[in-house]
DNA sequence: CTGAAAGCGCTTACAG
DNA sequence: CTGAAAGCGCTTACAG
C-alpha cells in the first residue's frame, strides 16, 4: 500500500493525498475527508524513509543515550520523553554503550533520520572533536559540563559534579570522618568521575585533612559489582576507614553489600555516601546519604534549551542544574 | 556528500561506487581500491534511508524492548546484541512503553527498516491480534510464552512462569509458611503476571493450603514503590503474614524496605521472596531468595531461533528455558 | 483547490 | 569489469 494508491482509489493526485497525509492547507474539506477515509479504511502508514528521504527540513528530534543499565539516565529518559511529546515533537531514541563513540553516532543519525537537534544524555567530552564542526543542528549535553568545548554550538545542563563531590566530603568531615575513603571511575580527564574526584580532593584540602590516593582511592566502573569489589580492595588496604565515598549511588549499593559481608555494620562502624540520587538510594538498608541531582531540572532546561536552539539563533549555554545533599541513614555522627 | 560525488571524483560509474560501498563482487581490484580511497578521505557515508528505501530484501534485525526501567530486560538485551553482533548481523533496537503496543510499533518497525526479523522482549499477548497476518518476517518473543497465539508465525523463549510461582509456593509452605501473602501484577489475562499468580493458585492447592486473595493478595505494578505500597497494604489488611512472595524482584526490594519501615525484621519475623534474579537480588540485604530466570539461555535461545528462522523455513518453536529456585538470605525455616 | 512532473540518494538488472 | 537508466515512495514547487 503506497500513496499512489491511495490517490487511485480516492480518484486523486498524489500531490492532494501527500498534503492530506501532512496536514497541509490548500485541500478541499471533501476532499480531505475522502482521502482520510480510504486511508484508514486501507490501513495506510507512509514510508518514512522515502518521506525522510525527500523532506529538506529536520522534523524530529534525536536522543543520544550512553549506556543501557544508568538508573539515573533511566530517569531523565522519562521526564525528556513527556516533555517532549506535551510539544508535540517527535523523538528518536537511540541507546549506544557506555564506552561507545557519541559522536560517530550522532554523525550517522543527523544524515539518516534529518534531525532538527541532538539531546545527548551522557557523554564523553573528549569525543567532541573537529568532527562536530560538520554539525549544523543544535546540540545539547545532560549531565555532562561541555562549557570547555571549543567546536560546534553545543550546549549543557549539568550538576556541578566538583562542588558536589566537595560539599560531600565537607560533610563527612563535619561529622567527624577523619580517614575517608573513596572509590569511583577511572581518572580520564573527560570522564565526570573526573570531575567529581577533583571535588573530593577540594574538599580535603579546604578542611586541612590530607588525602592519600594510595591508600584510601580505588578506582571503579559504574556498577554493583564494581562498587562491591573494590570496597573490599580499600578496607584490605585500610581497614582503618570511617567513611566510604563512593562516587555513584550504584557503587554505593554495591560497597553496603560488601561491608556487611565483612561483618562491619553500615553506618555504625563505617558510613557510606554515595552520588546521584537514583531510586535505589531510597530503598536500600540503610537508606543512603547522597547528593541528589535534581533530574526534573535537567530534563526541562534541557528540553527548553534544545527547542530554544532550534527556533532562533542563540550562543551556546551552559546551565547548572541544583543538587542537594539528602541526608538519609548511612552516614553517622561521630561527634556524638 | 553523495555517492554521485564520490562516482565524480573517483571517475567511475555510480554503479561501480555501489558495488563496492556494497562490497559486491564484479569490480576490479583497481577500481575498488580508488573509490575506498575517495570514501574514506571525503568521510562519505550513504544514505541510510535511499538505501533502504530501494533494498528489496530486508538486512536488519529489530529488537523491540517493552519499558525502559526492567534490569531483566536489560541483562537480556546486553547478550541479544553481542549473540548478534558476533554472528555480523545488523540490529535496531527500540523502547517503547511499558504499556505500549507492540504490534503496531513492529508494524511501522518493519516497513521503515526493511526488517528480516523481530524479536520482542516482553510482550502483551493479547496485542498480537490479525495485524500480525500482515507480517511476513520471523518474530521471536522473549520471556513471555506465545504457544496460545494463533496469528501470524511467532516463536517464543520463556521461563515456565506459573510453575516457577508453585515451585515458590511450596519452597515457601515447606519452611512451615502457612499465612502467605501474595504482591503482584494486575490480573489481566495476557500478562506474565497472570502466570505467576496461577502457579501461586496451584501451588497452594497442592499442598492443601487454601489461599484467599482478599486477605492474602495485592496488585501492584513493576516498581520498588509500588511493591512498598502494596506490602504496607498487605500486612495492614493482614499483620500475621510470616511470608510475602513478590511476583517480582523489583517489587521484593520496594517490600523489603516497606517491612523494615514497619520495624518488622526480614527475614526474622518476615520472609521475603521475589521472581528473576535480576542483580539487585544479590546484593540488598538481606540477600533475596528468588527464582532466577536463565537470562543466557534466553537470550542464546531466542537469537538462533530468530535466526533459523530468517535462514529456513520452519515452524514456530515455543522453547521453556529454565529457571532455578535461588536460596538466599531472605527467607527462614519456621520449622527449626 | 488540484494534478503532472521533477527529484531526494541510492540499488539493480541490463547492455556493452 | 563498467556505466547509463529505471525506479523505490515520497514531497514540493509549478502551472492551471
């Protein structure tokens, strides 16, 4: 069933059935009425990639995700979605791995699907080479600062991660955490986890309490089982921590797990924090202590900015979006 | 950049540059060597949507995937697409919601994307109505059974979900639980939860302990929330409960907490047990006996069925993978 | 308000 | 081994 069918059996043109289909002006009430009959009556579905083919104009608008198992993306995904849809946009969404290259993706999806915008949710700065100069639809980032980027009109919505991760390690300081240990991502400078561990070293220092990598950092990927081994690696290291920083909420999970297996009872002999606010911090035992970012913010500025980017031209921004430290049950006082 | 500006700068034919984007057979060595040369340095890609707008035969694989939160769905996916992708084959996977229409989204899926295969994970039965006459491709559902289905040529990969919920009964009945209270999915007939619970029914009856849902059973939806919610009205209607079985993991973890919350210790004074074996299962705590659904199989199972179908022609397959009762820390022996 | 025609970027017989 | 031509299903000026 094709369009030139449609205009055979309703006695039209394929021109009249095409701006039907499109819901253009310039077509007779009757006319319109009949075509849209013999559609549904024929079960019709136009051939988007002859439509996408032909169409000059962007008309949709791509969601680039890093990563299939982020609780957190999991969450802005759904509150993006339905911000999108009450403007009547139409959105693709495509999941690529964690490790994978953003960029290269979006590049094949920009010739493909003809994107009129690009929301990224996630990614890794340092893909965002030369390669985005050949861009020239509105871009923006969730989650991830791109103020540093010098190529493209590419803008953010983001936590700052440094301040956080420092305001976290001032608390824990404040309640008395002397020997903190922390674990996180690997230290590539593109990489939040990058950002976040540069927080921490903040934080240490602006408390005047001395940090030592080796003996109280173990890197980590973002996982349960990543959070739960290297737990294990640190307290082997320094049984001697009060406090575990785990740099997201997922390896927090994970590092509560593993210090119960231990027969060491979280918080009251080691607390443990974690980062990003996703469900599980809510339900797990202890309920944990983390900073929250604030999900609702970033998925509207981030929509508003996109669409704003879209209908008139404007320089890039870069907008930091609220966190707050929720104090749950997993971190104690040990001033008390 | 199109393929006429490569032909162009290459100096040969739009069909030569063709064959070899195409990596045909039927061009010189010389040929194929300057026109690769010419599309590497110009960064040419094709146009994915001419492409597919001319290609007779389908050439890729469509994985549907029904709700963006399920970590079962998500383990699963993970080794669909490495099966896939060691055996070369292309895949297009896409999220719809939860309570989404699949059928209708498999419809557009296949006219788009030249589909030569779908395979569905998770799927609502009683969506696959005539519309599925019109297809003419193989499909796959996994983790819900289709034997029932009489439209179109459909296989499916699953779990035997209402003997694994007896199986659970029982287990539970046999460590002295008598008063057993029941959380789960809506009852509608096509939903796995439909399954579930019909196990819980049988394996009630045969161990000659009745079961009454009025007192004992509560819906509720795919959510640690919901399973908090539905635990707080259980035990409310009904606080001599000594066992809950979640029809689901993730409604398991919403328990947990709901119980802890109530100062009601798991598994002391209450046993908790879920359904799937999702990661969460191994590391909240108390660890969570569950059935564990053999997500390897189902994913290694449903890849080649999906395959043998695409490369014979065959008759639908309806494969039981198998599930395994996982005793952990979350449920107690009444009877010592 | 309507239809005939051109063309989007590609693949695939066909003829050479 | 190679190129010219037809055509996939659609949209969009253009002329009426």
């Amino acid at each position: 069933m094709t369009i030139k069918d449609i205009a055979e059996i309703s006695g039209y043109g394929l021109g009249t059935v095409s701006r039907v289909i499109n819901n253009k002006s310039g077509v007779s009430d009757k006319a319109r009425e009949e075509i849209l009959r013999v559609i549904k009556e024929s079960n019709y579905e136009p051939n988007s990639n002859a439509r996408l083919l032909k169409m000059r104009d962007g008309s949709v608008i791509g969601v680039i995700v890093k990563g299939n198992h982020n609780f957190l993306f999991a969450d802005i995904i759904e509150k993006v979605q339905s911000a999108f849809s009450d403007v009547k946009e139409n959105v693709i969404t495509e999941y690529i791995d964690e490790d994978g290259d953003e960029v290269e993706h979006a590049l094949r999806m920009i010739r493909d699907k003809n994107l009129k915008g690009i929301l990224f949710l996630g990614a890794n700065i340092g893909f965002f080479d030369e390669r985005m100069n050949q861009v020239d639809i509105p871009c923006v980032i969730l989650t991830t600062n791109a103020q540093s980027l010098k190529v493209g009109k590419i803008s953010s919505v983001s936590v700052n991660d440094e301040e956080a991760a420092c305001e976290m390690i001032s608390y824990l300081i404040n309640k008395g955490h002397v020997n903190i240990g922390v674990i996180g991502g690997t230290l590539s400078e593109n990489q939040i986890s990058f950002s976040r561990y540069k927080g921490c070293e903040k934080g240490f220092r602006e408390n005047q309490i001395p940090f030592r990598p080796k003996t109280n950092y173990v890197p980590c990927r973002y996982s349960m089982d990543a959070g739960y081994e290297a737990t294990k690696v640190l307290l082997d290291k320094n049984p001697n921590i009060t406090a575990i920083f785990a740099l997201s909420d997922i390896m927090a999970f994970g590092a509560i797990r593993a210090v119960n297996d231990m027969e060491i009872r979280v918080p009251e002999d080691i607390s443990i924090a974690g980062f990003d606010g996703i469900s599980i911090s809510e339900y797990c035992i202890p309920r944990l202590t983390t900073i929250r970012q604030d999900t609702a913010t970033i998925a509207s500025r981030g929509v508003n900015l996109l669409l704003k980017n879209i209908h008139y031209e404007c320089e890039s921004e870069h907008y930091r979006a609220p966190f707050s430290l929720i104090e749950a049950e997993s971190v104690i006082d040990l001033n008390r």
